[in-house]
C-alpha cells in the first residue's frame, strides 16, 4: 500500500509578525508556530509521522513566503527511504520566495536504505530581493549500525530556475562512484548547505561569506573533505563528505549561524529541536 501526503505552507508578514498557515493531506503536518527570536522569524517544525518512505511513496510540500515574511523549518528526525519493492519513492519541495522574504529550509538528512530507489527533490523559486538557506544531508546506509549502502539508487535533484541545477544519481553498485578518489572516496555522508539570492550579490559580501565559512572549515576535522564556494553571483554553497552524519551537521549547524550573522544580522537562534 502507498501513499501520497502533501502539505501547501504559506508565511505571510501581518502586523509586523511573520504567520504560518497550512493545509495537508495524509499524514503530514506543520506542528504550532514558536517565536524565539522575535515576531518577525516564525519557527516551524515538519513531522512526518511514519518517518518513511518506500516505493511509490510520495511526499509533496509546497511552501510561499510572502514579501518580508520569514519561516524558518525544520524535522524532528531522518527521512528514511526504505528498500523498494513498487517503484520510486519521492519526497519533493517546490517553494516560492517573494520580494524582502526569507526562507530557511533545514531538514534533518534523508537515509538511503540498503535497496531503496529514492528521489529526493527540492526546487527554489527567489524573486528579485528574496534570500534563504537550506541544506541537503545525504547518509547512505547505516555504516554503524553494520547496514551498507550496496545495492539500490538515490536521485538528487536541487534546483534554483534560471540560476542554479544539480541532479545526480548515486547508484550503489558503482564502485568507482561510491569507493574511488575521484568519487565519495569511501565516505558515506555527503551534505551541501547553501545561501542564495533572487538578485545578484555584492562581491564583497560573498567574499564575506566565504571567508568565515572556511574558517570555520580550517577549524574542522573535516577539513580536508569540505569546501566553500560561490558558483553563480546568487548563490555560496558549502560542501562536505564525511564517514557518518554527525560530524557533517555539525559543520553546517556552525557554517549557517556565521551566515544568518554575516548576511542577515541575525544571532544563530538554534531551533529548540536541535537541542533534544
């Protein structure tokens, strides 16, 4: 038996207060507005309550952010794409930003089951003066747990229009692509966070931005596996590979509180969540 839940998030500024309001269908909610930083960045968690996916599964979230809105969202744990046995499973985002909005979409990391064929899809749609940040952290497997990543397929796909694509196929049974240097060189996490603009930057506040990004990366043990660049003048993206998911969040957990400092003035304000 599959499923499709679908879930239309709209943020909108009234009276100087940014306000969630939501719509779903199956067995996906948006739990009560918090505010701990203020009416003016509303916080919100995404729950999912089966937690998985298998195939012919489907999850479909639509998010708007009204001009000078801000909706912060997050999860409460992994999505995990299961072994399938009835075709693709597929999670998909498709938000609009508007003018003066800000957007952060930060879910916890999708895991790649042993014999999954997942997609996990995310499309940005930034208007001229619209900004946000998300994070995509991939785990394959569960190295610990002594369940590897060797049979099945992954599909990537993370799009701002007119600006930005990347979509990518992990297939576990390529050995060059999973094992090689010139591939995940035998790492198991891969995790991107990224910061990105519906009109084009200043040089300088990207350099701004990278710099304290690879700071921060200097200091890291991950060090010789993540990078800092800026591939489109609206878009800086952070890149890690790690053994294990830990690690990875960290790294970005303190890359994305440097941003929301350098680009928005605004404190790390670490969702409640996070902390549990």
């Amino acid at each position: 038996m599959t499923w499709l839940a679908r879930l239309d998030l709209d943020y909108t500024l009234e009276a100087e207060r940014s306000v969630a309001r939501y719509l779903h269908q199956g067995p996906l909610r948006i739990l009560q507005s918090l505010y701990p930083e203020g009416d003016a960045v509303c916080h919100n968690v995404l729950v999912h309550p089966p937690s998985g996916l298998v195939g012919g599964d489907t999850l479909d979230m639509h998010v708007s952010v009204g001009a000078g809105a801000h909706g912060l969202v997050t999860t409460p744990g992994a999505t995990r794409f299961y072994r399938s046995e009835a075709g693709l499973a597929t999670q998909q985002v498709h938000a609009r930003v508007e003018s003066g909005a800000r957007l952060e979409w930060l879910p916890l990391e999708a895991i790649a089951y042993n014999g999954c064929d997942g997609l996990n899809r995310a499309v940005f749609d930034l208007a001229p003066g619209a900004e946000m940040m998300t994070w995509d952290i991939t785990a394959l497997g569960l190295p610990a747990a002594d369940m590897p990543f060797v049979q099945g397929t992954f599909r990537q796909h993370l799009e701002i229009p007119g600006v930005w694509l990347e979509r990518g196929t992990l297939d576990a049974s390529d050995s060059r692509l999973m094992n090689s240097p010139l591939g995940l060189a035998g790492q198991r996490c891969m995790a991107t966070l990224v910061f990105a603009a519906g009109s084009t930057m200043a040089d300088e506040r990207i350099e701004r931005a990278l710099a304290c990004a690879r700071e921060l990366l200097e200091a890291s043990e991950l060090r010789l596996t993540a990078g800092a660049t800026s591939p489109h003048k609206q878009v800086i993206v952070l890149r890690v590979l790690s053994p294990v998911t830990e690690p990875a969040i960290e790294l970005l957990r303190k890359v994305w509180a440097a941003w929301r400092q350098e680009m928005w003035a605004l404190p790390g304000a670490v969702p409640r969540l996070w902390n549990m």
